[in-house]
C-alpha cells in the first residue's frame, strides 16, 4: 500500500486483502485516502481508512439520513456530542444539518485534524445561525465559540451591558453569511465600536455648563415620551437561504414580505430549478396583480390545479403568452430567456423602465437570444435586473434556478 501511487495500483492490492485487514465494501475515493500516508503498521492503515470511510458517510449523507450518519460517525470520529459540547450550543440545530449536507470534508486526513475542522466548521454555521429573535438559543455563540474566532472579548466587549451586547449580535446578524472565520473579528469589532459610540453620544447630550451670574437656571425638560417596543424582523422562514449566498438577501427579503416560502421544514432550495409555473405565482403575488374573471384558455391549463388563477391572471395582462401549440408549458422548467421576457412585460406594465437599452448582443452568447426576447434582454439589463452569469454569458437558454427567480424578482422590485 505504501508503494501504490495511485488508485489503480492500490485497488488490486485491496481486494487481495480484504478479509485479512477486514475491509468493508467502500468506495474507491474512501481508499485513495490510503495513497501516499506511509503507514507504519496495518492497525494504523486500518485507523486511516475507518476515518476516511466515515468522513465519507457524512460528505454523502442525504436529508433523511444525515442526523443518524452524524449520530453513528461520532464515537469514530471523535466528535463530542453531548451537553455542554460546541454542537450542544449550537443556536438552530436544523441550519447545522442542512449546512452539513453541503460540506465536504477530505478524506485524506487523522482523527485529531477531522476534530479541528468539524469544530471550526461549527463555529462558522453558529455565527451564520444567529437569530436576535431567539435569545435563549443565540447568546452567548461569540463566547463558546470564540477558540475559532480569535475576538478580544476582554476588552470593551466585557463591558458592554446586556441590551449593548444584544445591538453587537443584532449587528453579526445582519452580516447573514459569513465565507469565513477571518471575517468574523472585523465585524464584532465595528459592532463593539459602534454600540460604544452610542454610548459616548448619549451621555455627552446631557445638560451641563455653568456661569458668573450666581443664578440658577433652570432647564425645562420635555415629558419623556412613551416607551417604543423594539421592531423585530420575522422570524427566518428559509433556513437554506445562504446555500446561494448571492441570492440570500433577495430570498430573504421576499421570504420576509410573504412572497416566497419554504417546504414543511423550511427550505427553499434555492438551487432547485424552478417551473414556469412556479415563477409565475412569484411575479403574480410581488405585484399584486389582479384581474377579474380572468380564464386562461391554454390548452394545458387545468383549472383544478393550484397554479390557474396565477396563469389566468398573468395571461389577462399579457404576461404570457402560449406556444404554437397554445399550451402555457405548465410543469416545464423554466429557461432564463423566458424569465427575463415575463419580468420584462411586467416592467411594461408598471410602466417603469429606464431611458435607454443595454446591449445584448456584445456577450459572447447573445446571438443565441431568440428574437423575441431581444428587447427584454436588453431592457433588463439596462435597468439593472439581469446581469451575465460569468464569462461574458448571459445563458438565455439555460434554465433558471430558484435563487435566480428570487434575485431578479427582487431586483425589479
């Protein structure tokens, strides 16, 4: 094993073995963790391979199975999941499960390495999963977690009182997705600051001063007015909002205004391709479009399904329009080209576009704009609502995902 190279040399030698080194069925990428590690013994080729083999099990781990592949992986692993562990403070459990479904953690590594990353990946989902709404489970993430995030927390944090430090997480909050842990000390420090700041205004307002005239003066203070409750933002209703972090304020604000929603557990899954039909709804219910008696006369509008009065009401203000075969596509992914040429007919509606046209056709795709859809493309990306999506593309024939919708729904709002 120690001479093998690569995962051709090594798979041979594996299966010649199996029974003696006891060996489960594995995939070939868990063994290749085995290449280039130099193993003194088989017990140590063994250890690195149970490792390697239940890092895969979590990397692989579904929805359904993720809690219980954690569950099982832990004592192998080394993860501690008990009270008063960094898991058992985490402040949304279920944002951790869902984070760990897009993880990936290598393969080619030793338990005590596996640890350092699990936790620092812990440290990154708990500042990620701060909600100021849910104060029991949120505070004190900074302290608990603060091996990871290297924050001064006996300078002017310790003396900020527990109103300030609830202004200091309300502000790490509003950062909604962190990339990484070195972000996170310049945040807490501007919050710390500010909160400090605040502070330093309200008392230098006070009243003061003095004078020669050996009178005193009184100074007539207004009523203090009534105490106003804070303004607390909705509770989160997508909880996988930040798997496209781009798209995540967008997806957020729109979730917040009761335009979108999640599933049953709460997730939007944003990278999800969204149908025609789906699409619709958003635009219907973002601007609140309405239309008396209006019937959609698609030959594939089935009125007993949920997504009629969306396409009925769409169809009446010329939104959309059918095919040659006068079907509305009810079911079908939905393209970026058509995307574009619905939130294009709606800005005609309401009548807003800007002075002026982008140009498409200067990407290097753009000669792959149907005709109809040239002036949307280019209106669109005039206003700002569309932009290319890398490399000088616009993708009108790619199909569009949720956290696309979202973005330039939001945009045209």
């Amino acid at each position: 094993v120690n001479a093998c190279e690569t995962i051709e040399q090594l798979m041979p030698i594996i299966e010649a073995n199996r029974e003696v080194i006891n060996f489960p069925e594995a995939d070939a990428r868990v063994f290749a963790a085995l290449l280039k590690r130099n193993f003194r013994n088989t017990d140590e080729m063994k250890n690195a391979f149970d490792t390697a083999y239940h890092i895969d099990r979590l990397n692989t781990a579904s929805d359904e199975t993720v809690r219980d592949t954690l569950a099982e992986a832990a004592g192998a692993l080394g993860i501690d999941l008990g009270s008063g562990s960094l898991f058992s403070k985490m402040p949304d459990e279920q944002r951790l499960y869902t984070a760990l479904l897009r993880e990936e953690f290598p393969l080619n590594t030793d338990t005590a390495r596996f640890i350092v990353s699990f936790e620092k990946f812990l440290a990154l989902t708990a500042i990620n999963s701060i909600d100021t709404t849910n104060r029991d489970k949120t505070g004190g993430v900074l302290e608990a977690f603060n091996a990871y995030y290297g924050l001064d927390l006996d300078g002017d944090y310790s003396d900020l009182s527990d109103p300030e430090r609830v202004a200091v997480y309300k502000a790490v909050a509003r950062e909604n997705g962190f990339d990484s842990l070195d972000d996170v000390p310049a945040v807490v420090d501007r919050a710390v600051a500010m909160v400090i700041a605040e502070r330093t205004q309200g008392k230098s307002a006070s009243p003061g001063g003095g004078g020669g005239s050996g009178k005193t003066t009184v100074i007539s203070m207004p009523p203090p007015a009534a105490e106003i409750p804070p303004v607390l933002l909705p509770p989160r209703k997508i909880l996988d909002s930040d798997v496209a972090a781009w798209a995540a304020e967008s997806i957020e604000a729109l979730a917040a205004a009761g335009i979108i929603d999640g599933d049953e557990n709460g997730y939007y899954r944003p990278n999800r391709p969204i149908l025609r039909e789906e699409f619709i709804k958003l635009v219907v219910s973002a601007f609140s479009l309405e239309y008396d008696g209006a019937e959609a006369e698609f030959a594939d509008a089935d009125k007993g399904q949920w997504y009629y009065p969306y396409i009925s009401v769409a169809a009446a203000h010329g939104i959309v329009l059918g095919d040659d075969k006068n079907e509305f596509g009810a079911g079908k992914e939905i393209t970026r080209q058509d995307m574009t040429v619905i939130l294009y007919r709606t800005a005609l509606l309401r009548g807003d576009l800007p002075d002026g046209g982008g140009n498409a056709a200067a990407f290097d795709d753009g000669d792959l704009i149907d005709d109809y859809a040239k002036d949307a493309f280019d209106a669109m990306l005039a206003a700002g609502v569309i932009s290319g999506v890398g490399g000088n593309q616009l993708d009108p024939k790619g199909t569009a995902t949720k956290a696309m919708a979202a973005k330039l729904l939001y945009a045209l709002l």
